[in-house]
C-alpha cells in the first residue's frame, strides 16, 4: 500500500516551517490541527493553511482535506493518543488518620468530617 504521507519526514517539515513564527515548535502536531479544522469546515489561518498545501495535506485548489492529510490527522492523533495511554506513576498519596476519630483520609492537609 502507497504511503501517502511518506514524503512528510521531519527534515521536509522543518524546511516547511523554516522562516515562520507560530510561537510553537510542534509543526507536525499544527499541521494535524490544521488538517482537522480545514475538514470541521472552519478556515486555518492562512500561513498555516499554505504550508499544509504545499505539502499535499490539503488540495491545491478545493482547500478540502487530501488522503495525505487525512491519514497525516490519524497519524497524529494515534502517536500522540498512544503516548498519553502510557502508563506513568501515580504520585504516592499519602495517608492521613485522624488522631480523634481514627478515620483514614488521602485528603490533601487531611481533610475530612471529623467524627470525634
Ligand atoms: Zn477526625
């Protein structure tokens, strides 16, 4: 199956964005957002949307979201869906006990009713 996207490589992407200021570095994650809003029917800014058709994610002449786009959206979404399904510690809560009921809490300062 023909990669679609396969001529996306960071190093074209970086080219892509080189000389703009988005005040944001993550240039594959804006080009995704870019892809999304275009096919939710709302209008990228400008900037963002020429560089999105210049790389083939949106159509040069519709505006409309291409194959490469669409799965340019997916692979986004997946890989950054995948890394927050990663698991990652749980800070360890501490426990407090009531010196007058006796009742356990993890509470933050212990907070709790006090049945003493
Ligand atoms: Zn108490």
């Amino acid at each position: 199956m023909k990669n679609a996207i396969a001529h996306l490589t960071p190093e074209a992407i970086e080219k892509a964005f080189a000389g703009t200021n988005f005040g944001r570095t993550d240039f594959e994650v804006i080009l995704a957002e870019t892809v999304l809003e275009r096919a939710a029917g709302y209008n990228p800014g400008h900037r963002a949307t020429s560089i999105a058709t210049r790389l083939g994610l949106l159509g040069d002449k519709t505006g409309n979201v291409t194959k490469a786009g669409h799965e340019w959206a997916m692979k986004i979404f997946y890989s950054h869906h995948k890394q927050s399904k990663q698991p990652y510690e749980q800070p360890e809560q501490e426990i407090f006990t009531c010196e007058r009921c006796g009742r356990k809490t993890s509470h933050p300062e212990g907070w709790h009713y006090c049945g003493a």
